[in-house]
C-alpha cells in the first residue's frame, strides 16, 4: 500500500518532519511518500495562506508523476482543500484534522485542539463543524507559536502543555495536536497532562490504511462527484481541458 502525505506548506523541512511521523504509524507493507507543493505559502497561519495552499495542493496532486498511490493523507490541520482533492483522485483521501477529532471521539466524551497561533482557531472550528464534529470540540486553543516555531522542542513542549492546561478546564478529555508541525509531540507531554493525545498525521495514516484495506474510497453519488468536463487554467498555463479525477494519478 502506498500512501502520499501532502505537506500544505512549502518547507521541505517540514514535510521531512511529517513523513517521519506517518512511517512510525504506517503499518507493515504500507510506504509512505511526502509531497511538497511547488508554490504556496511558506507556512500556512490564516485564511489567505488556507486557500493558496489548497490550490497548491491540489495542482501538487494534478501533475504528480510518481509511483501510483492507494490513499492521499491531506497534512494541514484546519486547512481547505479537502473537498476538492476528493474530487480531483479516485482513491480515500483522509485530511488530519477530521482523522484526529473523529479518532478522539472514541476515547472521551469531549476533545480539544492545541494548535499555534490564535488566528487559526476560528478557521479550525470551522473545519471542525464541516467534518461534522465540531459539537464535541471543548475548545480551540493556540500556543501563540507560529508554524515555523515548532522546531524548538523545549519551548514548544512548554507552550503546548500551558495551552493543553486551558482546553481541559474548559472541559476536554482528549487533546488533539492542532499542527502537523507538532507530530510527534504526544510522545513527550501525554504522560504529563494524564489525558489521551492525538496526532492528527498518524490518526489519518491508520484511517487511510483502513478505508484502502476495506476498498472503501470517496463516493461519486452528489456532492463530491468527479469534476465536470469544461476548460481549467491552472497558474500560467495556456487554457487546455482538465477532466480530472481519473485514477489515482489525476488526468491533466
């Protein structure tokens, strides 16, 4: 089984950093291999940098010549897209923010979000009530770190375990890590906050290797139905027809 994990930044460093964490959950057989867009935001904190990255991911996905692929991991918690890569491959695509709440679900009655900045939280919520989970979401809290911050353990552990403080008084018995910047992490401050932590990276591989093991892909029958045949202009590119959505390495 061959998972692509799509980063929804730029940072090379970064994808490097997710791809470590989805191996170390990926089960045996199961080949992980990240991808970085070409263009975008070099982190994404806000809803200008969401919605560039979407594209960018998705163009990422479109001209993607590598080895075929059973499952598509979208690694930006919160971030759009979603749908529209749905639509754009034939094979289940799992994003980490839905992976890691509906995985939390199952482990206590109410959940919350650690993630970096403030700014992101209300985009997070919204996600989170798309997805469908959002009324067992406590609370979204922020570090106050920005994405490209995370790469100082020490004080990432310290901000993310005064935040994690905050979303369990106001209710949580799970905690999601609200970055995939901050795979990884759940190793080193579940033990001190005495609640299950949720890595949004792995959450997904393990849905992802779940729905390719069951032969349950995304469903053609209305919203999220193949892109309809008309012409698309992808960035500076001459006006050609894009059908998309043919098979795991899409058409165009």
């Amino acid at each position: 089984m061959r998972i692509v994990v799509t980063n929804c930044n730029t940072t090379q460093e970064m994808t490097e950093e997710i791809v470590r964490g989805a191996r170390a959950a990926a089960g045996p057989g199961t080949t992980v291999t990240g991808l970085t867009p070409g263009w975008g935001p070099e982190s994404a904190e806000g809803w200008l940098d969401s919605y560039l990255s979407a594209a960018a991911v998705m163009d990422a996905l479109r001209t993607y010549d590598g080895e075929p692929y059973d499952a598509v991991v979208m690694a930006g918690f919160g971030e759009h897209g979603r749908e529209g890569v749905r639509e754009l491959v034939d094979v289940p695509v799992v994003d980490i923010t839905e992976a890691a709440a509906h995985l939390a679900c199952l482990l206590g009655r109410r959940y919350g979000v650690v993630t970096t900045l403030e700014r992101s939280c209300g985009q997070i919520e919204d996600s989170l009530e798309l997805a469908g989970v959002g009324r067992n979401c406590a609370a979204v809290v922020g570090t106050g770190l920005g994405v490209l911050d995370l790469g100082d353990p020490e004080r990432t552990g310290a901000a993310f375990l005064a935040a994690a403080e905050r979303v369990r008084a106001a209710g949580a018995e799970v905690l999601v890590l609200g970055c995939a910047g901050m795979t990884g992490l759940e190793r080193t401050v579940g033990d001190k906050l005495g609640l299950p932590v949720v890595d949004g990276v792995g959450a997904a591989v393990k849905l992802a290797e779940g729905l390719v093991g069951l032969g349950l892909t995304t469903s053609r029958a209305g919203s999220l139905a193949r892109p309809m045949p008309k012409r698309r202009v992808w960035g500076a590119e001459q006006p050609t027809a894009h059908p998309c959505g043919t098979g795991a390495k899409p058409a165009g």
